[in-house]
C-alpha cells in the first residue's frame, strides 16, 4: 500500500463511511465501455448535437455527456443516451464476479461502518448486479446515477450521501475507486480518497490527490485500521 506523504495519517477523527466505486471496484466488470461511448456519440451526431470530428478518445461517456448538454442537448435526448448506456451496463453485468477480497472485506466492515455505492451505472443495473453477486445486503445506500445532478466526476452523488448521513462529516467518510473520475468526485465533495489499483502518477495527471494507493481491496482495512 503505497501511503501520499504527510496526508497518509489522519487526526484523531474516526472514520465512519466508506463509499466504493462499483465497476473496477467491488465487481469485475464486463461492460465494454468502449462500445458504450461510440454508441452514444453517433446518437449525438446523428441528433446534430456532436460533429464528427468530436474529440472521443479525449472523453469518458460522462464528460461527453456535459459537454453535449453544453452544446444545447435537452432531456430528452439525455434520456435517449442513458438508454443506450443502460443496455451495456445490463449485458456487462451479466455473469459479473466480484474483485477477490470483497466479501471479505465487507463482512468485516459491515454493521461498524456506514457503506455506501455510488456508481455512474443506472440504479436498477447496480441493484441487480449487487443483488447477483450476493453483497447488495451490506450497503446501507446504493447510489446510481438517477440520484445524480450530473454524473462522475461531478460530486453530485456524493453530496447526495452526504445529505443522506448529515451526522457524519464530509471528513469522517473515505472513498474507494479505481477511477480518475471517482478521486475528483470524491475530492469535490471534500471526502479523501483512495485509489484502488491506479497508479499515483496516473491520478496526479487528471489533478487527482489520492490519500493512498491500495493493490487489493482487502488493503482498506489496513488503512482504516492501521
């Protein structure tokens, strides 16, 4: 477990809630998000909203996304896009299996923490995969992008956690992700956050500070408890 200098090591403030990322995290994901992305931006171009010439290799589907509702998408062509993301999500979910250390890890956190999923997937989606994979049961709040204003890397789902726990301080919480995009969100919320698997360098590059970087989703324990 690779610990950021000086921030590794928190105060005296007891960590009460830990928000995991879903796809990458918790499941191994079978989405190609690849094809999900492609799929969507032609829809955008067909509808006139996206050119051809849309820098794609540059945008992960929720940054092009708000950058379509930039250029005047209204909510019903949102709607149309989420549809088609919800048919990837599905098929990707199906015969999902989860990261090695989950039920471990949530077996022993369970009942002494608050958990929480937030995930840029639809809620009926991450509902069904959580169910599948046998550890839906641990999470006291399962946050999917129709809980959002805007999807990750906005902290949208996060301050909807927040609003759900207000006894607990943004500072009593840590977030888990493999994701640029879940250290931003997590950031803008003002929760510290941990990366799982990415590298330091790979984070510091979207203007990511992680408080730590962990190989195995069972390392969580140890920087909760260590």
């Amino acid at each position: 477990m690779k610990r950021e200098a000086g921030k590794f090591m928190r105060d005296d403030r007891k960590c009460k809630g830990i928000i995991f990322d879903m796809d990458n995290t918790l499941l191994q994901s079978r989405i190609d998000f690849a094809a999900m992305k492609e799929d969507i931006c032609q829809h955008l171009i067909e509808q006139g909203i996206l050119t051809e010439r849309f820098p794609l290799h540059e945008h992960t589907t929720s940054t092009m996304l708000e950058y379509a509702k930039q250029a005047g998408m209204g909510h019903t062509l949102y709607l149309s896009c989420l549809k088609i993301a919800e048919k990837h999500e599905v098929r990707g979910m199906e015969g999902a299996g989860l990261e090695k250390g989950v039920p471990e890890l949530l077996e022993s956190l369970y009942g002494k923490f608050v958990l929480v999923v937030v995930t840029n997937n639809s809620r009926s989606a991450a509902l069904k995969a959580l169910e599948v994979t046998g550890i839906k049961s641990y999470f006291d709040s399962i946050i999917g992008r129709e809980q959002m204003e805007a999807l990750k890397p906005s902290p949208s789902g996060f301050t909807y956690a927040l609003n759900q726990f207000r006894t607990m301080a943004a500072d009593e919480w840590i977030s888990v992700g493999d994701s640029w995009m879940d250290g931003q969100a997590s950031a803008g919320a003002g929760i510290p956050f941990i990366s799982y698997r990415t590298s330091m360098e790979a984070m510091r590059d979207k203007g990511v500070r992680p408080i730590a970087r962990i190989e195995h989703i069972l390392e969580v324990k140890d920087w909760i408890y260590g």
